[in-house]
C-alpha cells in the first residue's frame, strides 16, 4: 500500500513536468527551428501548427482538471464501510455491493468504480469517466502531435533523415552511445528520449481510450471485470454511450464542459445493480 500511495503522488508531479517541458520544447525550440524568421507566407503555418498544439493542450489539461474537479466519490457516506465478505479487490479497493467501492487510496466510497488513475490521484467512476476518456484522447494526440515535430527538428535541425523505417528504431541505441563518445550533446539525446515518451504515453493512452469506450459501451466497468462479472445490457450500446457522454456530445468532444446531469447517489446505485 505505501508504494501505491507513493504512486499516486509522483505520478501527477510526472504528468505535469511532462506537460511543462513539451510546451517549452514547442515553442523555444521546435517552433523557431522549423519556422525561422517566417515571413509571410510561413506566418500562416506557424499560426496553424501553434493553434493546434495549443488546442490538444488545452483540452487535454480541461479534461484533467475536470477528472479532478467531478470526482466519483459519495458525498453522503464519509465512515470506513465493512469491507464485502465477497470481496476480491485486495489491492487498492474493497467491494461493498450495490455498485459501490471503498477505495484504500481515496479513503471514500466510490460509486461505479472503474479504476483507480495514478496520473490524477482519483478514481474513475459515474461522474468523471466522460473526462477521463477524453482526456486520454487529446493526452494521446498531443503526444502524436509533438513526436511529429520533434521529428521534423531533428530533421532540420541536425539533417537526420526517417524515410528508414529503421532510423526511429535504432535512433535511441546509437543517440545513447554517441553521447558516451562525447560525439552528440545532452539536448540531443534528451530529445531523442522525449520521442520515445511521447511515443509510448500515446500509445498506451490511445490503448487505454479504447479499451473504456468499450467497456462504456458495454455498460460495464474495470472493476466487474476484475470480479468475472458478465454485465448484462440493459439497455443499447448507443444509450449506454449517451449515458457518459451526454447528449451534448458533440460540444464535449471540442470543449472541456460539463455535458451530463450529475445522477443521483440513489440512480446510480440502481443502474449498477
């Protein structure tokens, strides 16, 4: 238990240095590299290339604080609860029956737990799962975004050339001993290491995504899951997807705002049962 709860506080301080140094790397250092001293004509793909980056950023932190700001908490039950003779969550949760979850690290009764995320320090449940994928969406684009322009500086700026499908590969053994050699310098091979991050963080969060739009879609959580719980849909994948997202979806997609009414404890305790 102290490693996850040593987890879940350096995993957010994680996520925020990450997000710091790829906003500074994109405007000291990509932009002005890949777009010196734009004239006229490169005015309008600097300004597209910023508006983008700062669009992905924007929607990623919104739906981060968002995650944050809606937690799936209980607001009425505050006591340690008994934890379910049937219980098999023994690592960071106990299962308390009627859909509800007593979460180790958040101290709190969770309603429609899915899972506990390390990067916001909360659990994912009713209220916040509609953040939470969204969030994954534009972290994974935004990583995307960034591995493109870092690799368009590497070209430009240190003439290396991907038509290889090899170079990426091997870019990161070579780049690791050349820089032992004293051959390339240390903004080189933190760079070289940024792609790979970038690589895998959107990557996973793009597994990640997809894997919750299922389970939504579904009507089921991580948490059944993990239980062997076969769900069985009450109502149609379309509903259950509305149910997260709201019928304002489509502002939701563009936009870090509250699209779905707040149920109530009582609603969502029915609707897990």
């Amino acid at each position: 238990m102290l490693k996850l709860r040593l987890l879940n506080a350096v995993a957010p301080a994680y996520f925020f240095v990450a997000t710091a140094v790829t906003f500074i790397l994109h405007f000291c250092l990509f932009v002005p590299t890949i777009f010196p001293n734009a004239d006229t004509s490169l005015r309008s793909s600097t300004a597209l290339h910023t508006a983008v980056f700062l669009f992905l950023m924007f929607n990623a932190l919104g739906n981060y604080m968002m995650t944050i700001k809606y937690p799936a908490e209980s607001a009425s039950e505050t006591a340690v609860p008994v934890c379910s003779p049937h219980c098999s969550d023994k690592v960071d949760a106990h299962y308390l029956l009627n859909g509800r979850h007593f979460c180790k690290l958040c101290r709190k009764v969770i309603f429609r737990r899915d899972h506990h995320c390390f990067f916001t320090g909360n659990c994912i449940g009713n209220k916040n799962m509609r953040y939470f994928i969204m969030f994954c969406i534009y972290t994974s684009c935004t990583c995307m975004y960034s591995l493109v322009l870092g690799v368009a500086f590497l070209t430009v700026e240190y003439s290396i050339s991907f038509e290889n499908p090899l170079t990426f590969l091997t870019l990161l053994p070579l780049s690791t001993g050349y820089f032992f050699m004293g051959t390339i310098s240390g903004l080189q091979l933190f760079l070289v290491l940024m792609l790979y991050v970038w690589l895998g963080i959107g990557l996973v969060c793009a597994g990640f995504c997809c894997q919750q739009v299922l389970l939504v879609a579904r009507g089921q959580t991580w948490c059944q899951m993990q239980r062997g719980e076969l769900v069985e849909n009450r109502s149609p994948w379309r509903e259950n997807l509305k149910d997260v997202f709201g019928a304002r979806w489509i502002l939701g997609l563009i936009l870090p705002v509250q699209t779905v009414e707040t149920y109530s404890e009582d609603t969502d305790a029915l609707k897990q049962d």
